[in-house]
C-alpha cells in the first residue's frame, strides 16, 4: 500500500477541490483506481465515492549537463461521501 499512495497534494486549486469533497494524491504511476481506492479507505477511513486520475507529463529542466526532463507523474482525485473528511486536509 505505501507504494501506491505517495504524497497528498495541497494547493491552492485543490483546496477549492477539497470543499466539494475531493481530494488530491499523488500516487504511483502503474497504480490503478481499485489500488487507489483501498488504500485511501484502509488509510484514512474513509468511504471513496470516485475516483479521477491523470498522468502529468514530465517536462524539459537545463541542467549543467545539458538539457534533461523531468519524470511523469501521476495524480488522483479521489470523492469521498457526504459528510466524509480526511483531516490531514483539513489542518487537523
């Protein structure tokens, strides 16, 4: 399980997510839904209702070496239930 949830993502465009009751993880790039799902219930206690993920390309950084890029990574909103939080969000 620890390899399919990685880091909680907190900015100012999720925290908007988060009042609508998604919210968002950057998790694993082979991870898939079901994978997500569980771990996000077995971690946080939650009911999960959806989830959305997206794969961010990796993009171009200059180095000394030259030019290199960054890697994909992938991100997952995850809907919970109505009345459901998770308070690592939530500043508690």
């Amino acid at each position: 399980m620890n390899h399919v949830l990685k880091s909680p993502l907190v900015t100012e465009k999720n925290t908007y997510h988060s009042a609508a009751g998604v919210y968002v993880f950057e998790v694993g790039i082979k991870s898939d839904k079901t994978e997500i799902k569980a771990a996000v219930e077995s971690k946080f206690g939650v009911k999960v209702v959806g989830i959305r993920t997206a794969i961010a390309r990796g993009r171009p950084k200059n180095t000394k070496f030259g030019v290199g890029k960054t890697p994909y990574w992938k991100k997952a909103y995850v809907k919970l239930a109505a009345g459901e939080k998770i308070a690592l969000f939530e500043g508690a």
